[in-house]
C-alpha cells in the first residue's frame, strides 16, 4: 500500500533542517589555467527558502506532491527498476515526487530515519548510483512539465526525458544541444553534463543551463540565480550527491533547418585492420567543420563511422566524405532531414537492458590510444556483446567562457571514448566480463586517466580526479554546505572535506 506523509511526520523530519553556508563565487575552469579559489575561503548562500517549521495545526502540505512507495505496493518492483537491470536495488521507500514542495518533505522524511538518499530523474546511471538499498529513491520522472518564457527559453523538470524534450521543442524551431537517447532525463544529463550531435556547435547541456531550483540536504529550497557557487557546481558536477534539483531553466537555440547523415561500414577481420580503420577516423575528424559530430564504433568484427552534419557540406566535408567512400561501403545518403524526423531514429531502445558500459577515457587524438589500440580492437573482435566507440567533442565545448561558469572539466580534450558490454539474460557471461575488464586495463595503460562523470565505472580507483580533476575540493566544499550530513551519498558520491 503507498504511504502518505502525515502532518505530524513532516514536522518530525523538519527539526533535522540546519542553516547552510555557501561557498565564494568565483570560477575554476576545470582543467584549464585559473586557479580553483581555496575552499575555505566560502561566503555565506543567499537565504534559502526555509523547510517548515509551523505548527501541526498549521501545516498545509498538500497530498498530491509526494507519495510514499514500500516494498508491499504493488508498483514497488517496477518503480525501482532502473534502466539496467545488471543492476537491482531495494530501496525502503520511493518517494513520488509531483512538486519541489514534495522533494523537500521527502528529504525531511528520510532524513528523520536515518535514510540514504538517492535521486532519479531518467534511471540511466550506468551504476545504478539512482537507485539504493535500504534508504529512499526520490523519484522525479512525475515532474516532467515543459514551460516556456518569452524570452524563448525554458523551464524543465528533471525527470522530462529527452523524447518529450524534443517533441516540445523541434516544432517550434528551438532546441537544447543534448543527447539522443529517448528515455534519459534531462535532470542527470544536464548537471552530469552533457553532449550530443549539436555540442561542437552549441556547447554542453549544462552550458545551456541558466537557472535551478534546488533542494538541499536540510529540505530547504535554493535558486540558482542567487546562489552562483551551486550554479557553477550543478554544471557538471550535480548528480554527484549535492542535493536535488527539481526544475532547471535552459536557454534555447534556434533548432538546425536539417540534419544529414552518413554511414560508413567495413568488415574487419583482426585488430590491425581495425586499427587502420580509427587511425584514418582521428586524422579525418580534426577537418570535421564544427557542425558536424562524428563516432567510431566497432562491434565485433564490423567497424562503423557515422558523421552528421546540420549544414550542406562545405569543400572540407566533401573530401572528409570522398576519402569515406573511397575505402569504405556507405550506408546512408546524406540527404538532408527534417531534425523533427531524423532525431527519431536514434533513439535507441527505450526498453530496460543488460549492460556494463562506462568511460573509456578523454582523448586529445589518436596518439592517446595509440598504444593499446590494437590490442584494444582484438579484444572487440574475439568477443561477442563487446563493443568500443569514440565520439567527437571540441569545438563549442571549448569555450572559456562556459568553462569558467562550470566544474565539467577536460574541456580540452576532443574525443570522449565508451566501452559498453550487452547480454541478453541472466548473469554476464563470464567471456564478455574478461573482455571488458582487459579492455579497461589496456586503456589504463596508455595513461589515460579523465573520464565523463556521467559514464562512470565503479573500478575507477581515482575517480575524483578522473570525474572533475582540480574542481573536486572546491566541490566539496560546497558539499559541506549543501549536504553537511552526507544523506545523498553513494559509491562515487562527492565526499565531505577532511
């Protein structure tokens, strides 16, 4: 049966809320030249709206913004289910979030017994950090409303996937730069960061984000505007334990006229040609124009290239395009698309699956790679379910200006690599496990060391580092000041200075 909080248990939980400070404003650019500002020189938040502290007799906390989920409901089993079901959590209670009123009594609730948090907008987490065991998931798919200003821009709530993002927006000719999966959430993607086909022109999801509305660790509700410090650490590093947010308010661009795309196959018999085949990739990306994307992708013994593009090919596109067709069999015309019609079809599969996918590092060319790549491309080959793709970055990504107003950091680095594993049922099997923990090794030994903070491994030993390199103990301080009890904690979760 779904549990519903009382008056009196609100106020319970409410005399756990304590006053928070925040730290300095002022702007790390992660990865880059500027020196992080020393955490311990914070500066006080701008007041946060307070949690209730009335009397029973006055509390007016209206039902429809939370309910409570145990595990003797009959929708528990499929409500904590995340995207990958290699992983399996069971939480004490879920709580269903409607309103930030309600994400606010929920962290008052848990908080009160004593309750881990977690927070799920999509349910993506290659980890399953959105899910926990014993404690409470705040479950955010419920606010997923889409409101617009005048200014053209949005508010969004966190748990608004990436298919109702673009139903809303490409009609009206606007458009976030974010990813294509259907079902991710917009909450986890922007404050993780953030790419897609239209972050070389655009920027990242987060560099689009210019407001929050906040829920902190004492229940109290913060805004992004007068607090720069928790704006700064929600682009980037705000699925990592700070609290939750419950809207998010984006600028929008004008959406491309159409999009293109090209397709480009060969099969590979054995790493060195593979090897080959990414070598060329590298060398043709860095003449991509910057409205193009393009990925690498070798699953077992088939090698694929995809480029897009949202302008007609200019001289350099063309001949990036004839050296693709001259080695390769293309598999898609290029002919312009309607981006309305053509995001669809990479939506992927929007169904629950098997997987173990995570980072496989930051790259700045082929020289980072190069000298695993061929033992790296074997182990794709010989192994069934195995799979490794590199994506294009630069361009918009690299500007200093969203740089310093964010903690993402490795802004520099043009190529962000994956290695995902799939199966079909059941455990692992234990052949396609081997491949992918040899894989990583084979990556580690090359020196890479920065990975996506939103394509996280819970072998990363030095993820801190790896996630926001030198805006880590900036983030931690502000932390201590969003969550000084540590209720939103998890395996890689920001931990608490000292």
């Amino acid at each position: 049966m779904p549990v519903k909080l009382s008056r009196r248990e609100v106020l319970e939980a409410a005399t756990v809320a304590v006053a928070i400070s925040v730290a300095a404003a002022g702007c790390h650019r992660g990865g880059g030249t500027t020196p992080a500002k020393d955490p311990a020189s914070a500066q006080p938040l701008a007041t946060p709206v307070p949690s209730p502290t009335k009397p029973l007799t006055e509390m007016r906390l209206n039902p429809a913004d939370i309910e409570l989920i145990t595990p003797t409901d009959a929708r528990y089993a499929a409500l904590k289910t995340g995207y990958n079901l290699r992983i399996q959590h069971h939480p004490a209670a879920i709580a269903m979030c409607k309103t930030t009123e309600g994400v606010s009594a929920a962290v008052r609730y848990a908080a009160a017994r004593g309750w881990k948090i977690a927070v799920r907008s999509g349910g993506h987490s290659f980890e399953g950090y959105s899910g926990c065991d014993d404690g409470m998931v705040i479950h955010l798919r419920s606010m997923h409303a889409i409101k617009h200003h005048e200014d053209q821009g949005i508010t969004v709530g966190p748990g608004c996937i990436l298919r109702e993002l673009y139903t809303d927006l490409l009609p009206k000719n606007r458009i976030v730069p974010a990813g294509s999966c259907a079902t991710v959430g917009a909450g986890g993607l922007a404050l993780g960061g953030g790419y897609g086909f239209f972050s070389r022109t655009l920027g990242l999801t987060c560099d689009s984000l210019e407001d929050i509305t906040f829920v902190d660790g004492a229940g109290n509700v913060l805004s992004g505007k007068t607090n720069p410090e928790l704006m700064w650490g929600c682009r980037g590093g705000g699925t990592a334990g700070l609290g939750v947010a419950t809207e998010l308010t984006f600028k929008t661009h004008a959406a491309p006229a159409a999009f293109r795309s090209w397709r480009f196959k060969a099969r590979v018999a054995e790493g060195a040609h593979a090897d080959a085949i990414l070598a060329k990739w590298f060398a043709m990306c860095i003449k991509l124009p910057q409205t193009s994307f393009s990925a690498f992708v070798l699953n077992g013994k088939v090698a694929t290239i995809l480029i897009t593009g949202t302008e007609a090919p200019d001289a350099t596109l063309t001949t990036v395009l004839q050296e693709m067709r001259s080695g390769y069999k293309q598999t898609s015309t290029g002919l312009p698309q309607p981006l309305e019609k053509a995001l669809p079809n990479y939506y992927g599969q929007t169904q629950p699956l098997r997987f173990k996918n995570a980072s496989g590092g930051y790259y700045a060319g082929y020289s980072s790679i190069e000298a695993a790549a061929n033992e790296i491309l074997s182990m794709v080959i010989a192994t069934p379910g195995l799979m490794f793709q590199v994506n294009t970055l630069g361009g918009a990504i690299q500007n200093p200006e969203a740089e310093a107003r964010s903690c993402y950091a490795h802004r520099s680095l043009q190529f962000l690599a994956e290695v995902q594993a799939y199966w079909d049922r059941g455990e692992a099997p234990k052949q396609l496990m081997d491949g992918y923990t040899a894989l990583q090794r084979a990556v580690a030994k090359c020196g890479i060391t920065a990975h996506y903070a939103n394509y996280p491994s819970s072998e990363f030993i030095n993820w801190p580092t790896a996630y926001y390199a030198s805006s880590y103990p900036r983030l931690q301080a502000l932390k201590k000041l969003t969550d000084p009890s540590d209720l939103f904690h998890f395996e890689q979760s920001i931990r608490l200075p000292g």
